[in-house]
C-alpha cells in the first residue's frame, strides 16, 4: 500500500524568502509523485509531477521539486515566496506504471502563509 | 483550454434523500476517478472508470455507486445521505494512453447535507 506524510499542516514563511514543503512517501514500487496546489473553495491544480525522467522536476509558478530516493522524499521548493502562493497544498502518490486508472493518494496537506 | 466539468456546483439535500452528482472529462480523455473531501481533509479517492468499465475502487461507500458512459462522461449516484456525506466532491480525468497517471481535476461538486 502506498502512503504521503506531510510534514507541517501550517507553514508560515516572509515575503520573498524560501519555500519548503516537506513529502515523504511509502511506496512498495517506484512511484509516480505529484503536488498539486488548492486555493479556497477552487479543484486541485497540478504544480508538477515525478515521474523517473529526472529527479529535479519544475513546474509552475516557479516551484520545484527533487526525489530522492534514499530519502522517500519530493520535498517542493520556491526561491522566492509571493504572496499568491498562499494556498493549499497536496503532495500525491501513484503506483501506476505504463499507464492505468488507480486512484491517487494524497498527503494531509500543507496550508502555506506568507507573511508580508 | 477545456476543462472538466462538473455539475452542479452546489446542492443541498436533507438526510435519507439521493443525489446525482455528474462530470464530464476533458475532450479525448477515457478515464474518470471520483474524490471526496471532507471539511478540513485531503482528497479520499472513491472509485474510477475506463472505457466504461470500473478500473480502481477505493473507499466508496455501499451506498454510492457510479458510472460511466459510452460519451465518456461519469456520474456518482449517492443514497440514503447522511450528515457525514457533507464534503466538496471532485471529478478527474486522464487519457488512458498517457502514462505517469496525470489527472485534472474538476472545481468540484459542494454536497450539504442537513
């Protein structure tokens, strides 16, 4: 079975200064991992996604994030917080392979505050 | 670019009464999985479809039961609501022949039940 744990149900970072958002998963086959991104009463947008080509993977709005493997970690990452980045977020986990149509399990969730 | 759809966006019903709930996937897109979430919760995936066939059940209740149709498009029949059933729904879909599992969600269907 596979499982996320996000570490930090709140983060609080400044204006301008980096972002970390920490995902471990669980997984008993190389995984497919995603973060999607949830702002209040909208659906679920997909930052970026893991999927073996490269373990550094960019996405949108200037995050990013690496496997590590020894770690069973997709931590994400921004430089440079921006006040829009305040939001939900979700860091997923799929054993798809090839293709297919399971389910995605995701994480608690991180609720990210920028502070001005 | 289009989007999946899912209507409605809102709906109230009172204990013991159904609801259908109904998405339709991104053009060219065969599959659609079904998510709830609770008030405070992350996604919990329901059930999903391929071709019209179920392809993956997670924790669905006896209660629910969905389908998909031959236009692709899915819809999450829910009976005898109770309290508990209050949360945001969601619809994803992929296309089958992409690999890596990548799903857009919908905006969600908000379901409150008094």
């Amino acid at each position: 079975a596979q499982s996320v744990t996000q570490l930090g149900s709140h983060v609080s970072v400044s204006e301008g200064a980096l972002v970390l958002l920490r995902c471990n998963y669980s997984s008993s086959v190389p995984p497919y991992l995603f973060w999607y991104v949830q702002y209040p009463n909208q659906g679920l947008q997909l930052l970026l996604k893991y999927t073996s080509a490269a373990t550094l993977v960019k996405g949108i709005n200037g995050f990013e994030a690496e496997f590590k493997k020894s770690e069973t970690s997709f931590h994400l990452t921004k430089p440079s917080a921006h006040m829009s980045d305040a939001a939900e977020y979700f860091c997923a986990v799929s054993e798809t392979s090839g293709g297919g149509a399971d389910g995605l399990t995701f994480g608690k969730g991180t609720h990210l505050i920028i502070q001005p | 670019a289009a989007g999946v759809i899912q209507s409605p966006r809102h709906l109230i019903k009172e204990k013991r009464e159904t609801a259908t709930l109904k998405c339709y996937p991104i053009p060219r897109h065969d599959t659609v999985y079904w998510y709830q979430q609770g008030p405070g919760q992350d996604p919990q995936f329901l059930i999903s479809f391929y071709e019209k066939m179920q392809s993956d059940k997670g924790s669905i209740p006896d209660r629910f039961s969905a389908q998909q149709f031959s236009d692709y498009h899915s819809e999450l029949n829910m009976s005898s609501l109770e309290l508990g059933d209050s949360a945001l729904y969601f619809c994803a879909s992929s296309l089958r022949e992409e690999a890596y599992n990548e799903q857009f969600f919908g905006p969600g269907t908000r379901l409150t039940v008094l």
